[in-house]
C-alpha cells in the first residue's frame, strides 16, 4: 500500500472515530477537509442490504442531482435523421450511427455517458463485449426516442448510479466548491432515487452504510436513519 501523506494522515486524526453525522454536518465536515489545490470531486458510498450474487437484487438506476454534479458530462449519442440533429442541438459532445460503432470499436474511450435510440440498438449491440456496464440501457434510461431530453438531463447533473459485485454504490453528488446545503440536497435526492430502485425481493435493512469523501480526503460517515429521514421531507 502506498504510504500517505502528511496531509492526508493530518485529516485522518481529525476524523478518527468520528460518529455518523446528519448529511448537512457530515457535507460541512467534510468541506473542512477538503483543502487539496484543486475543488475535488465529492462523492458517496452506500453499502447495501443485498445480495449481490442474485441478479434480481440488482440495483441500478438514475438520479436527476438538484444542484448538478459540477461535472462536464461528454455525451456520445447513436442516432440518425432528425434524432441526430435534436441530440447535437441539445449539447451533445459527438452523435454518430455506424461511424461512432466503428470509432467506439477502434479503440476511442474519450465520453463519459453513451446514450441511443432504439433503433440503433441491434448495431450498438456488437459492442457489448466492449462496453460492457457503459452499454445504452433502457433501466439506466439511455436508450430512448426523445435522446434530446436525455442529453440535456445529463449535462444538467442526471447520473447514473450501479451497485458493484461488492453490493456498495458509489456515486458523484458534487465538488467540494459546493455549499454543504447543497451537498446534502444532493444526497438526498440520490437516496430517494435509491430507495425507488430497491429490489421487491431485498429484505431487511436495504441501507446498511453511507459515507462521503472528497477525491484526496478519508471518508466521513453519515447516520443512515438521519439521512434517510431528510429524504421523506
């Protein structure tokens, strides 16, 4: 393992067995951490209550963040005809059909989020292998007809959020630059999009741990009855 920092290690000691925080104390908190040269990438961590090996306990879905990701989001999008021109008229960062299959195949990686209409499915497919998790989803709403709408939702601060083999979610809700209000209001609309994608067979306690961290800061953990508690506000 590589060794830390000094400053790193400074941080650690000040959040050293610090109890879960309410997401408004947790987000400033973890702003008086945050001190790196650049505004770091805030993120959360949310262990579940599932079984990861089942496929139906699967969770995936969308969250639309209130105050954005603070994030340019590139946007590839498989369309033709008038869809095309709606995608690059809504932001789009490069819109294609067979050419982008075939640039995609070659090897360019350079987009964050690939979205397509559903007609273009059956030639995006041969890219599955490729892809993999990135593949356009109709679950994860990026396979669809009005693609115009779905870019401009991305670029707004929509993200996508998938549990790992691990059943933990990590997702970006924000900069360190954000107001810690507007941290929190992040979190808690990315955990009532959670709660809406729970699996109908999770029993238990489906929430079992969140934390948040900025890009070079230990993590910060959050109570998740506190949190879960602002959501249903």
């Amino acid at each position: 393992m590589a060794k830390r920092g000094k400053r790193y290690r400074g941080i650690v000691e000040k959040t050293k067995g610090a109890e879960p925080l309410s997401p408004q104390r947790a987000a400033a908190a973890l702003k008086e951490t945050a001190n790196a040269k650049f505004d770091e990438t805030v993120d959360v961590a949310v262990r579940l209550g599932v079984d990861a090996k089942k496929g139906e306990q699967m969770v995936r879905g969308t969250v639309a963040l209130p105050h954005g990701s603070g994030k340019n989001v590139r946007v590839a999008v498989f369309a033709r005809g008038e869809r095309a021109s709606e995608a690059e008229q809504a932001g789009a960062d490069i819109v294609g059909a067979e050419d982008l299959v075939q640039r995609i195949d070659g090897g360019w990686k350079d987009f964050d989020v690939l979205v397509a209409t559903r007609d273009m499915m059956p030639i995006v497919g041969r890219l599955g292998k490729k892809l993999g998790p990135r593949m356009p989803n109709p679950k994860s709403g990026t396979v669809a007809e009005d693609v115009a709408k779905v870019v401009r939702d991305l670029k707004g601060g929509r993200v996508e959020f998938r549990m790992d083999k691990a059943g933990i979610i990590h997702v970006p809700i924000g900069k360190a630059s954000f107001p810690a209000d507007h941290l929190a209001e992040n979190l808690s609309a990315f955990l009532a999009a959670l709660a809406r994608a729970r699996p109908p067979s999770a029993k238990g306690q489906f929430v079992k741990k969140i934390s948040l961290s900025a890009t070079m800061g230990p993590s910060v953990p959050v109570d998740p009855a506190l949190a879960l508690e602002s959501t249903e506000r």
